[in-house]
C-alpha cells in the first residue's frame, strides 16, 4: 500500500478527490512502515521477510487510522467554530 504524500497534504484513500491535513503522527507512522517495507526487500529469509511485511501493513493500518482520527477531529473543530459563530451572531 502507497501513501501519496506532499508537503503539509496527502491525498485521502477514503474519500476519491479530498485533501486531508497531513498529521505528523501519522506521517512518522509511515516512515516506520518505509523502514520495515525496506528491511522485507532486503531480507532473504522468507520467515523474516514475512514478518517484516506484516509490520509494515500495521505501521500503514495505524496511520490510516491515525489520519482518519485527525480528520474527524478537524472536522469537529470546524461545526464547534461554526456554531459559535453563529451563537455570537444571534
């Protein structure tokens, strides 16, 4: 599994098209998934190979997650914003 990532963005695989605000969590999940991803190609016994592979799908699986959790709690943040503003408009 890729991630497309930029500079403060990455593209969501939840939502076809959307941006999402990237986390830095999230982002050093992955970079641990890059290490492990790394460690299964050089590695030469399959045993190893496999648990490395394995490590790398739960590093992505908790980014994803991570990722989604700042989403929501963005989006959170942004109706708790709206609405206060529309209280101190009344």
């Amino acid at each position: 599994m890729e991630v497309a990532m930029t500079m403060n963005f990455l593209v969501s695989h939840n939502r076809p098209g959307s941006i999402e605000p990237s986390d830095s969590k999230a982002e050093g999940f992955r970079a641990h998934a890059a290490e492990y991803r790394e460690l299964a190609h050089r590695c030469w016994h399959e045993e190893s190979k496999q648990r490395y592979e394995e490590l790398t799908r739960h590093w992505l699986e908790l980014a994803e997650q991570r990722q989604r959790s700042a989403y929501l709690r963005d989006a959170g943040d942004t109706v708790s914003r709206q609405a206060q503003l529309t209280a101190i408009s009344i």
